[in-house]
C-alpha cells in the first residue's frame, strides 16, 4: 500500500517560503499523479497543484500560479511544494495525495478527480 507523508509546515510571515515534502513508501511513485491540496477548517478542500511524476508535467491553479513549484526527487521518492511570497489566504492544511488512475491525463482533469493515497497532512499558518 502506498504510504504518503508530509512534512515541512510551521508558521512563516506574510512574503515569507516554506518548503513541503510528501514522501512516499511502499510503492515507487513512478507512474503516478500527485495532486497538492490545502484546507481551511470549516471549508472545502480545493486542490491547488498537480504533477506527473515521471514526465514533471505540472499543473497550478490561478491562485498559486507563480508563486507555488511542484518538483520531484525519484530516487528519494518524494514531491515538493516549494511556497513563495505566501500570503495569509494561503493559511491551511495542506495534504499531497497520489493516484496511478490519473497516469496519462489531463492534469487540471486530474486535480478534480479521486486520488486514492493521502497523507496526513501538515499545518501551515502564515501570520506576522
């Protein structure tokens, strides 16, 4: 079963970065689609980046466009959320997910679709 972990949270000030990482075990994430997705308690979870693991295709809502990178690490198995210039709408819960279904798709398609694996979440406040 793939495992899926992130990390790299915290509190940063408004223009500040943060680097997220989920990290996969128990399968090779070759294949498969990562989608990025943050959620505000009380609110809908809105997934916010996506990308092909074995292409580097990636995708990004308006929001984050320019500010957020999506990058990988095959041989340490593991997908990045490089934040930049965070402002303080970008305060959630944000979980990385994987799914080989999506392999070959459309990845804003993708972002709107089930993906089975998720982690468990890492917390980022951004806050002066």
């Amino acid at each position: 079963q793939l495992h899926l972990v992130e990390s790299g949270g915290g509190l940063v000030q408004p223009g500040g970065s943060l680097r997220l990482s989920c990290a996969a075990s128990g399968f090779s994430l070759r294949s498969y689609t990562i989608g990025w997705f943050r959620q505000v308690p009380g609110k809908g979870r809105e997934g916010i980046a996506c990308i092909s693991f074995d292409e580097g295709n990636t995708y990004y809502i308006d929001s984050v466009k320019g500010r957020f990178t999506v990058t990988t690490n095959n041989a340490e198995n593991t997908v990045y959320l490089q934040m930049d210039r965070l402002n303080t709408g970008d305060t959630a819960n944000y979980y990385c997910a994987a799914d080989s279904s999506h392999f070959g798709r459309p990845l804003d398609y993708a972002l709107r679709s089930a993906f089975g694996s998720w982690g468990q979440g890492t917390r980022v406040t951004v806050s002066s």
